[in-house]
C-alpha cells in the first residue's frame, strides 16, 4: 500500500524535513514522503471473493448466521467466512445491522447468542460476565460455528455491565433539570 503524506505545518513539527528534499521540491515549498507500510490483519479473505464454480470463499470456512433484530422486527440470514467480522461481512452484503463504534468498544452492536459460538478477542465493551452469559459484539465477532443470536437494547447491555455500579435503579430524565442547565448557557 502507498501511503503519500504531504509536508504541511504540522508534519513538519513532528518530522524536520532534510534540506535537500525542501530544496528540490517539485512544488513551491511543498514534497510528500512515499513509503510502502505492510499491514496486517486478523481478516484475511477479502468480502467479494468467489471461486469460479460461484462458492464464496472457497478456501475459509463459513458459517450460515442468522440475526433476529428486535428493534427492525426482521430476521436477516447470511453466509460469514470465519476469519470475518459478522459486521463487516452484512454490510458487504446490504444487511443493515445496529453498531457504532465498530471497535468492539461500546454496546450498541451488542447480540445474546442463542445458538452457536462467536470469538470475539477483542470485545472491550462486553465484561467477560456478560460473554460468559451468552452476550457478544457483532463489530468484532467471527462466527466459529453456524450462529443465531438475538439483538439487545444498548441500554439493557450497559446497565447489565455497568448498573450496579452507578444506581439502585434505571436513572429517569429530569426534563426540567435539563431545561434549567440549557437556561444557563
């Protein structure tokens, strides 16, 4: 991959710039650096690829999954390479499924498997009690099996996770509190 980086005032803050590359500048004053990065990744199989005989993936295993969104009222079914997000696999595939952060970060993404296993190494958002209990993230989960889980309500996964540490109960919006601060400003 090339990444091209042009000079401005603010790399040149970071990164003094050697006088013959200024000097021999194509532009008045301005250069670009060009250098290969190799990046990796846990994903591996591009989105789009098929084999001639039209079977996707043909070399990654994959795993028929089955999300049932509450909140849509509609149950999506589609076909997740192993080494693919769940996430990232619907999208390529039309399906609008919930998220946010899609770094495995917040809640809002958040499924209960009811069948069926997801990996999820790097599911930050979710507590190892609630991964024991069923719960996982659609941004950073692989299927490692056929799935089928169900979508939860954002603020049903973070007062699970995190309730018990900020109130005896689920905290009501005071409108007039609210009116009140916006008066201030």
């Amino acid at each position: 991959m090339d990444l091209v980086f042009p000079c401005n005032s603010w790399t040149s803050l970071y990164r003094q710039t050697p006088l013959h590359l200024r000097l021999s500048s194509p532009k008045r004053g301005a250069f670009s650096f060009r250098f290969r990065r190799k990046t990796t990744s846990e994903l591996q199989s591009p989105v789009s690829a098929a084999s001639p005989n039209g079977n996707p993936f043909p070399s990654i295993p994959t795993h028929k999954v089955t999300v049932h969104d509450r909140k849509q009222g509609v149950v999506h079914e589609f076909v997740v390479p192993e080494d693919q997000y769940i996430l990232h696999t619907a999208e390529a595939q039309n399906i609008t499924l919930p998220f946010a952060c899609r770094h495995g970060c917040c809640t809002s993404c958040a499924v209960r498997v009811k069948s069926g296993q997801i990996r999820q190494p790097e599911a930050l958002g979710i507590s190892a009690e609630l991964k024991e209990k069923g719960y996982a993230l659609l941004c950073v989960g692989f299927p490692s099996s056929d799935v089928e889980v169900e979508t939860q309500d954002e603020d049903e996964v973070y007062w699970l996770q995190f309730g018990r540490y900020f109130a005896r109960g689920p905290i009501e919006r005071d409108d007039y509190a609210l009116e009140l601060a916006l008066g201030d400003e």
